[in-house]
C-alpha cells in the first residue's frame, strides 16, 4: 500500500509556468515576511505539520498600495529554502498567513523531484475575494509535505509576499472547481452562497474523522464483518478512480488484537482533509478523462505519520482511504490498489 501511495503522491501533473500571468499584470508591491540573512534559517520537517514563524501586522503591509482601480489583485509568495530530505521524490513547502475566524491564505510551492536542492520558487496565486490578504493581524506558518514515512527537513532562508494586479474579466469568481495545476487559488469558498454550507463543514469532518478511526479500530481487533461492512460497493482506486471489488481488498494481515484504538492515536498522528485541501495536494484526481473524481462530501484520511519516537505497530494497514456519507452512512469508497 506505501508503494501505491508514494507512486500516487509522485504522479502529480506539473506546474505551468507563470511566467505568461505575470506579463499581463502589473507588479504593487511586496513585503519581507521571513528574512535568515543566510546565517540562521527557519528549520522545518514534513513530520512536524504547520509550523509558526511569527506574527503579521496590519502595518507591516501598509507599503503595498492598494489595488488599481478596474483590477483584480492577486498575491504570491517567492521562496528560498532548502530541501534537505535524504530520498529521491517529491516534496513541497507551504506557506500560511492564518487568521482567527477567518480563512486562510495557503501558498503552495512547485512539487521538487529532487531531494537535497537549494530552491527558489514562486507559489500559486491567491485571490482574496475583497483584495485584501489580511485585515488584522495573522500568524505566518509553513509545513513541508512528503509522502507518509518519507521524512523531509528542510531550511527556510527567505520569504517574499508579492502583489500583482490584473485586468478583471468578470470571472475570476466563476468556476468553483479547484485547479487541476495547482497554479492558482480560488476564493470561491469566500461568497456568500456556500457560507451555510462552510458552517457543517466542521461537523461532517467530525463524523468522517470518527468513522476513519472505527474502522481503523475494525483493523485491530481483526472484526471482518465490520471492516467490509464499510467498505462501499462501489469502491476505486485512490489513484487511478477506477472500480475494484470490496471483497478483494486483503483484511488486516497480522494479529493487532494487544492494541487498542487508544495505542493507535499515542502512536500516530492521523489527518482527515476536506475536498479543498486534498485538491490541492492531489490535483490529478480531478484530470479530463479520468472514470471518477472524488466530490464535496467526501474526506481523505491519511494514518500513516508516526509519532517522534514511538511504535510503528501498524506498519502495511489500511492506514489510507477516502470516505463519504452513502444512504445515510459513511462508507470507505476509496482505498490505494
């Protein structure tokens, strides 16, 4: 199944270039937000998940002006960091300003192939939906991503906020799939129709968290029954969206019945990721052609990341699926081949 999930991770469709964005629009400004002076840089790991660096102030943008009139405006952010990972495959930066009650502006950083390479990359755009990245102060974080038991440290020397405005064409706010290059953030999820819908957002991820971790649990005490009862009848390939049988999926192949659920959670760090964030992570799910692409409802849970020091007891389990409410239950519908 790591095999599967590391050849999944590494197949990412590639970034265009922003090099024929950038000739149609208008360079505003930019800010300093993280600055080593090449001596000391910001030290970050792929096991460690979002990491702050400081805090941002309203003041400390106050030198970028405002949008010109009859555009739309965009901002990125312009990296140097290293990528220290001892393999060879993919991995990636992100940067965060987050806000309380707010959502947050996520940059993602072109996927390396490489391991061990000084890197200097502009992210995606992000287009807040009033032009204004932050209207108070917001917490500046950054995480590395690797595929799950592949450890990436890396070094942070610089970090660039920049603005550019564009020529608005009336549809930057129309299409509210997420993009396939991960080239460009939509702030769809910001108008006013979906707000109702954001609100059971938390809710729906609660019941898909506790679901994942009663079938995990189906795992360790070994509860056939129960663990293909979950499995939907209409299950894919996570990487592929083609059909394959429940009834062909391998049960949990050692005898985990000495854990409990509870050693599971101190042993590892499980994520559950809504449509918006696996879509940026995984964009070639939503390619032209391809037999089935997850929608809204559903949630990806990912089990794998070890906790710093403690038991990998679970090694080669069902750690890694995508589930979905069907008839009134949630149903595992997706799982690695």
């Amino acid at each position: 199944m790591l095999k599967k999930l590391l050849i999944l991770i590494m197949a990412l469709c590639p970034l265009v270039s922003l090099a024929a964005d950038e000739e149609q629009g208008t360079f505003a400004g930019s800010i300093v937000l993280f600055n080593s002076h090449s001596y000391q840089p910001f030290l970050v790991n792929s096991d460690g998940g979002w990491t702050d660096i400081k805090q941002v102030y309203p003041e400390d943008l106050s030198s970028i002006p405002a949008p010109l009139p009859g555009s739309t405006r965009k901002w990125r952010v312009k990296t140097s960091y290293i990528d220290e990972s001892t393999q060879i495959g993919q991995s990636t930066l992100q940067i965060r300003l987050g806000q309380i009650e707010s959502d947050d502006a996520v940059f993602t950083m072109p996927w390396t192939e490489k391991a061990s390479r000084w890197q200097e990359k502009n992210s995606n755009w992000y287009i807040p939906y009033n032009g204004v990245i932050t209207d108070g102060s917001a917490r500046l974080s950054v995480r590395m991503i690797a595929p799950p038991r592949s450890s990436a440290p890396g070094k942070i020397f610089r970090i660039e906020l920049e603005a550019w405005d564009f020529p608005y064409d009336g549809s930057e706010f129309e299409d509210r799939r997420p993009s396939l290059q991960m080239a460009y953030s939509s702030p769809a999820q910001l108008l006013s129709p979906e707000s109702a819908s954001r609100r059971s957002t938390v809710s729906k991820r609660d019941e898909a968290r506790d679901f994942s971790l009663d079938f995990v649990k189906n795992n360790l005490e070994g509860n056939l029954p129960a663990f293909y009862k979950a499995l939907s009848n209409n299950l894919r390939v996570l990487e592929t969206g083609l059909s394959q049988s429940r009834y062909r999926i391998a049960p949990p192949s050692t005898d985990l019945s000495a854990y409990s659920i509870a050693d599971y959670e101190k042993n590892y760090r499980y994520h559950i990721y809504s449509y918006d964030e696996y879509a940026e992570l995984f964009p070639q799910w939503f390619e032209a052609g391809r037999r089935w692409s997850p929608d809204r409802e559903c949630y990806l849970f990912l089990g794998t990341e070890v906790q710093p020091g403690m038991s990998d007891f679970m090694k080669g389990q069902n750690l890694v699926f995508m589930v979905r409410p069907e008839d009134g239950s949630w149903k595992i519908i997706a799982l690695p081949e």
